[in-house]
C-alpha cells in the first residue's frame, strides 16, 4: 500500500510539521528496508548510532566535541564510545599534541561498511531522481535550504534543551524506530537527533542526514 501525502496550501505550521515527519519517515523507511543497514549484525541503540554518524562524518572528533553536538554529558559519551570500541566500530586514540584529548575514528571495517552502505542508499534515490521531471527536480532543490535551516534549528535549540541531561533513548534500539507510525498521513520517523558534518569549523547538519538514521 502506497502512502501519498498532500499538505494542504496555506495550512498550519503543526499540520505542515506532522507532514515534514511522515514524508521523511516514509524516505527512511523504504531506504532501510532496501538498502539494509551500516552494521546489520550489530543491533545499535539510538545513542550509539547517532555518535557512530557524528564521527563518520567528523572523523577525529574529541569527546568533548562530540557531547557538544550530541547535547550529551561527557561522560555518557566516554561510555558510548567504550561500547562501540568493544564491537570494533570505533577507534579511541590520543590527540598527538594533547593526550588528555581523545580523537574518535571509525575502525576501517566500519568505514568500509558504511561506504558501502552509503553507496547503496544513494544509487536507489539516485534512480529515483533520474525518473523526476525538471519541474520536480528544480522543487526538491528549492527545498533543500529550507530543509537545512530546519535541520540547523532542530540542532541548535536541541543542544540548548539537553544540555546536562542524560541521553535520550539511549536504551532503545536502533532497529525499533523503524514501523512507527504518527502524525496525520503516515509514518513518523524515528527519534535520532540528526548527523553533522563540518562546515566553516563546525559541524552543521544538513538536509540528506534528516533522512539518514543509521
């Protein structure tokens, strides 16, 4: 069965918002389910994902800077970062001109992985695209600035709300945000905060990693 999704013209910001979160859940759920997962044989939680994304796309990030964008206490991120070690997808090293800082990479398995993973996701949309009209291709570039100062706005009031709190969901597991539903139309998406990546010194989410959770 085939959800389609029509916001209304001059609608509410609510009845817009709960028709953002079914379209991108509906996005992430078909690609997960045809591209599978980074790590499939490794069920991750919410929080492991999210942290594992952070530095694929921020690779020698310190803790400290990665509970900074995460909205994380330090110390939950330390744990964090001991658990993916333990499943080798993430490497912990010494900053070279400061050995208190600790520099976080994906181990080259993991890398490995996910670039494939992340091969995949973007040769299916890709497909889709190519099947788009020039009026439809010019309307999804259009948004996507849009889409960005959300996902900015999204970042930045978020950090503000959870700083010194614990994590949120860190006990759920990654797999179950997939087959929710919510909002007016459809599905929702999961509860992952969104990835970063680097841009003028900091990291900035962007439009394609509201979509992406894993």
């Amino acid at each position: 069965m085939t959800t389609v999704i029509n916001p209304e013209p001059g609608g509410t910001s609510e009845g817009l918002a709960e028709d953002l979160l079914a379209t991108l859940g509906l996005m992430r759920r078909h690609l997960r389910r045809r591209a599978g997962r980074p790590w499939p044989s490794s069920p991750l939680t919410t929080s492991q994902v999210e942290l594992a994304r952070l530095v694929r796309h921020n690779p020698g990030i310190s803790v400290a800077e990665a509970a900074g964008e995460l909205g994380l206490v330090p110390n939950t991120v330390s744990t964090l970062v001991g658990q993916l070690s333990e499943q080798g997808l993430l490497r912990r090293s010494p900053d070279p001109n400061d050995r208190r800082v600790a520099r976080l990479t994906l181990t080259p398995p993991a890398q490995q992985q996910v670039n494939a993973w992340r091969d995949r996701r973007i040769a299916l949309v890709t497909q889709v695209l190519e099947r788009l009209d020039d009026r439809e291709l010019d309307a999804l570039r259009t948004a996507l600035p849009t889409l960005n100062a959300v996902a900015e706005r999204l970042r930045s009031e978020g950090a503000d709300d959870l700083a010194g709190d614990g994590p949120d969901g860190d006990n759920e597991r990654e797999s179950g945000s997939e087959g929710r539903t919510g909002g007016r139309n459809g599905p929702a998406p999961g509860d992952g905060k969104g990835a970063s990546r680097r841009t003028g010194g900091r990291a900035a989410p962007d439009s394609a990693e509201i979509v992406e959770n894993a």
